[in-house]
C-alpha cells in the first residue's frame, strides 16, 4: 500500500494505492490515472516563457500541450530557451512541434499583439 | 451614468462584469489600472487552474483569456491604464488615467474586485542588514515570467505559500539554485500539491518550524540565518543554519487590497481583512458589492469566478429590481473556524442554498463540518482532511433554516 498526493488539480486528493494498483481516495478519474502513472512513469506538464518580439513584453508564456516524461523536464527547458517568436501570437499556436523527441508540443499560453 | 462600474479587471472583475451582462444590465463599465485585463493570472505561468470551472487544466494566463473572450461577445465597456482613487458612498467613482485624465463617473451599483497585495519584509520586520536581493515572491514572479529576468543564483525561500513554492519550482527551471524553503508553522500555507511538484521534484528542502533570523550582506545578500522556532514561534538560540545565498523571496501571505473599500465607508471583517458580505456579496453600504482577493484570500480561481459570478448577478438584481429583503442571520466562526464568507444571510434573499467557505485554524484529520443554531444542529459534512492552506466551501439548503433567527455557527468536530 502507497499514500500518494494527487497533484493533477489544486483539490490535491490523498490517494491509497495497493500492489496490483487500485486506486482508492480520488475524487475523480484523473487521479487513479495520475497514480498508475507516477508509479510507473512519471509525467510532469512543463509550463515556461519563450522570448518575443514585437510585443508589450519581452516574454510570452508557454506549456507542453501534455504531460512529458520527468526526467526531460531539464532538456525541455533548454529547448524552450532556445525559441524565439515575433508578435503576433495566438493562445495555442504552435511553438515546437514535438520537444525533444516526446511527442508533445510547446504551445504558445498568451496572446501577445 | 452607469448601471455597473467594475473596479478591478482580474478574474474577479471579468466574471463579476459577465454575469452582470447576462442578468440583463447594460451600461457596464471596468476599470483596470493595469495595461491589460487577467489581473495576477497574467504572471502566474503555472498550470492547474480551471479544472472545477472548465473541467480542463489550464496556465493562468490561459484562464484570463477565456474570460476576456467571453467579456468581448458583450457590450461591456473597459478602460485600462486608469487607476480608481476613490469611491464614495453615494457610488461615484473618482479615476484617472492618460486616455481620459481625472474623471469621476457616477454608477447605479460598485463591484469592487481589487484583488490583494503581498506582505512585505517591513510587515514582519526581520533583523540584520537591508541588503539588496530581498523580493516579495509575486515581484520576482513578476520579473522572471512577464519581464524575462531573473532576480538571483542562489536563493532562500522564507514562506511555503503558494506563490512561494511556485517560484521555488520556477527558479529551479531557469537555473537557478534553490536551497531551502523555510516555513514558521509547523505545517505548509500552500496547496499539497505544489509541495510535491514544486520542492520534491526538485529535491528542495522544506524546513517546518523554521524562520529567518538574521540577513546578512553589506551591498547584496550574501548569508540568511535560519533557527527552528519553539511552539510560540519565537527562535531556539543554538539551532542556527547559515546558507550562502544572494536572494531571499518573501513569501508571507497575502492582504486584500482594501483602501477604497474603507474609505467606502464599508464596514469591514477584522479576520478576512475584507469586507463584511452578505450572501450575495453584498456590503454593509446599499449597492455597494466586493468579490475575489479583495474580499477574503482564495488559492483556487474556479472559486473566485464562482463567487464573482453571484456578485455580478446580485449587482444587476440590485439594479434592475431594488435592494435586497429580509432579516439576516450572522454566521459565527465556531471551534476550528477562523473566518467565514459570507458572514450574513438573509434566507429571503436565498433560493435554494447557499455556499459558505472558510478556513480551518490547523489541520485536521477524518472530520465532520457541522452547523448549528443553538442546541439544534441543521447540517454535517464529512472531510478526510482540513488544512489550513486550502480553503473549504459547504453549500447549505435555505429550508434548513427555517425558523432560526439570530446566529448559526459553523464548527470542526474531529471523529
Ligand atoms: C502566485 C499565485 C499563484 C496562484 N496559483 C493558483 C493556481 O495554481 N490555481 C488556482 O486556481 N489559483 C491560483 N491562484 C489564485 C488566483 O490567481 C487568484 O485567486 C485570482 O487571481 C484572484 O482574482 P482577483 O480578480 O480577485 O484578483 P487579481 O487577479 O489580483 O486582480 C485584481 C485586479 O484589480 C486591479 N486593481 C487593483 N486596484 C485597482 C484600482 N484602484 N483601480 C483599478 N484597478 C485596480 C489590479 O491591477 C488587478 O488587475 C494563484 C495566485 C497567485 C498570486
Ligand atoms: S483525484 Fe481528481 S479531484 Fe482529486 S486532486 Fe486528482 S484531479 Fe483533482
């Protein structure tokens, strides 16, 4: 048996997770699948700011479109610094197609006129 | 004249504007001082907002912009760049800003949605030296996510607040190196969560019953004492930790920004440090109405739209159909309590139900919510854990109350 925290929502459920991974203390779905993942694999959603030009600000959020492999977070990261964008940028715009071979793409989180 | 004038263009104001909208007024105004509407959303980069609201987990400035979409299918008027100076109680709202210069704009009905500010350093005096490199955490939020830089190497974290575990993590990612998080209770002010992801991720040390006793640095931090502290939060001699830092971020709560609301003439709740609201977010001063972080410190925007929603409803209700009836009855922060929102309820006022959230003074484990009038107990809701980080929301049937005048009281019973 394993206490796990759901951190999928800000609700945070306290979760009990036995051998053959049933899931017990979640509100809802998402957090059973949180827990078999974490203890399989764990995901994290990497949220950061790329540079942009030609906006109000010299920076313009973004986020993996989905959760990428943990231990990725770091390499993500860098290639997340190495993007710039020009102005103007839509919430959902593509930013890299698929980060460090994950699958998953960095998309832009702001508009920026 | 206006029917709704919004102070405040962050989650708050937005939602409060809408749902105005929709309950059937038209001359609405809001008026943001800052460059564009989503308030504090715009900086915190995270995710993990608006999974109760949109049942989808979204960054906050991804949370703003659905609501500014939604603001923009409407006839609501903004102005940005323009800073409200006053409000009076016969609801003319003083302003100034480049587009329009001084201008005072007279309105039917106030929302006030100012949202909140940080504790500073001074409001909690720290000994030692006044060294640059000390930041509330929301200003360096503010520096490494909008402005692109980032405010130190080697950092100390005193507070385990959201925003402080929050930019624990996002230092982190931008190489920084993040030492400790420091926390004078003996229990975390943030969400579970962000303890997870935001320090054991990262191999952050989180120090419980710890606080900082002492900056040094002559230009620049260059050290920050850390001691544990006894029950009565004062600092044991003997256990001091040094660390070789050249930031120390703040993060030591958050107070609703509430000047115009005092000089409203509202009359405000020493414990929420907001104003004292009746079941539809209501002031003591008549169409007068305040909802969000200006009213009570929420750590879940769903909530707050949620709120801000009924607020604007009851403005337009106020406006298009009179002020409220019916006798109110208090609510009273009973064993584990620390404050209630709302404080008043007038049943006659009430539907089907209404929603109380609050926060509970120290954790607690398997418990039972009840509420009483009196001897009589009216209703009891069951809770695996209560912590007091996250703040807790019941909804209570109006027919349950019935008969009672006076006060009901909300309490914790451990079981
Ligand atoms: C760092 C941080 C992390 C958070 N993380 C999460 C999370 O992960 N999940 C979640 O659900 N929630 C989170 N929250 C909570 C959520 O963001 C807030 O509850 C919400 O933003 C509050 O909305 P508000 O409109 O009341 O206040 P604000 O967003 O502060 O908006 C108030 C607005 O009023 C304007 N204003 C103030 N005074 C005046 C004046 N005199 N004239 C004109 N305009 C004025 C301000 O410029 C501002 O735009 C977080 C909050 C912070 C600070
Ligand atoms: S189980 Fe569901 S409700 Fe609970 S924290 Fe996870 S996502 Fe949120």
């Amino acid at each position: 048996m394993r206490e796990l925290i759901c951190i999928v929502c800000p609700r945070g459920c306290h979760m009990q997770v036995d051998d053959s991974l049933n899931v017990t203390g979640n509100f809802c779905p998402r957090g059973a699948a949180y827990a078999k993942a974490e203890l399989t694999h764990p995901t994290r959603v990497v949220t950061s700011t790329v540079r942009i030009a030609g906006a109000a600000y010299p920076r313009c959020p973004v986020k993996t479109a989905a959760p990428v492999p943990r231990e990725k977070i770091f390499e993500v990261m860098d290639a997340i610094g190495r993007v710039t964008l020009t102005a103007p940028v839509k919430v959902g715009q593509t930013v890299i197609d698929d980060v460090c071979g994950t699958g998953v793409a960095v998309v832009a989180a702001r508009e920026l006129l | 004249m206006y029917e709704l004038i919004v102070v405040g263009g962050g989650p708050a104001g937005l939602a409060a504007a809408c749902a105005a909208w929709e309950n059937g007024l038209r001359r609405i105004l809001i008026v943001e001082r800052d460059r564009d509407l989503g308030g504090i959303l715009n900086q915190c980069i995270h995710n993990g907002f608006g999974l109760t609201w949109f049942k989808e987990e979204l960054t906050g400035p991804e949370y703003a912009h659905r609501f500014i979409e939604m603001l923009a299918k409407t006839g609501v008027e903004v102005r940005t760049d323009t800073m409200v100076l006053d409000v009076t109680p016969d609801l003319q709202v003083h302003m100034t800003g480049p587009a329009t210069g001084y201008k005072i704009e007279r309105a039917k009905s106030v929302i006030l949605a100012m949202g909140c500010r940080e504790r500073t350093r001074g409001a909690i005096g720290i000994p030692g030296t006044r060294p640059a490199g000390v930041y509330t955490a929301g200003a360096a939020q503010r520096y490494v996510n909008v402005e692109g830089w980032l405010p130190g190497k080697r950092v100390v974290i005193l507070g385990s607040g959201d925003i402080g575990l929050i930019m624990a993590r996002r230092m982190t990612l931008e190489g920084a190196k993040v030492l400790a998080c420091v926390e004078v209770m003996p229990y975390s002010g943030g969400l579970t969560r962000n303890i997870v992801q935001c320090l054991q991720d990262f191999d952050i040390p989180l120090y419980l019953s710890h606080t900082v006793t002492e900056i040094r640095g002559k230009d620049r931090v260059e050290q920050v004492v850390v001691s544990r502290v006894d029950e009565s939060r004062r600092p044991i001699p003997g256990t001091e930790m040094v660390f070789d830092c050249d930031t120390l971020l703040l993060s030591v709560g958050l107070i609703p920004e509430n000047e115009l609301t005092e000089r409203a003439g509202v009359v405000m709740d020493p414990r929420t440090k907001g104003a004292l609201v009746y079941e539809n977010m209501e002031t003591s001063v008549p169409g007068i109405f305040t909802c969000g972080n200006v009213t009570h410190v929420h750590d879940l925007v769903d909530f707050v739209s949620a709120e801000s929603r009924r607020a604007g409803a009851a403005a337009a209700k106020y406006v298009l159909h009179g002020p409220a009836a019916g006798e109110y009855i208090a609510l009273k922060n009973g064993f584990g309590v620390s404050c209630t929102v709302p404080q008043r309820v007038r049943p006659q006022n009430v539907e089907k139900s209404f929603n109380v959230f609050f926060r509970v003074n120290r954790i607690f484990g398997k418990s039972e919510i009840v509420v009483s009038a009196g001897e009589r107990e009216l209703c009891r809701f069951k809770r695996d854990r209560l912590a007091p980080g996250e703040m807790e929301n019941i909804t209570v049937p109006v027919k349950l109350l019935e008969g009672v005048a006076g006060e009901i009281t909300v309490e914790i019973r451990e079981v």
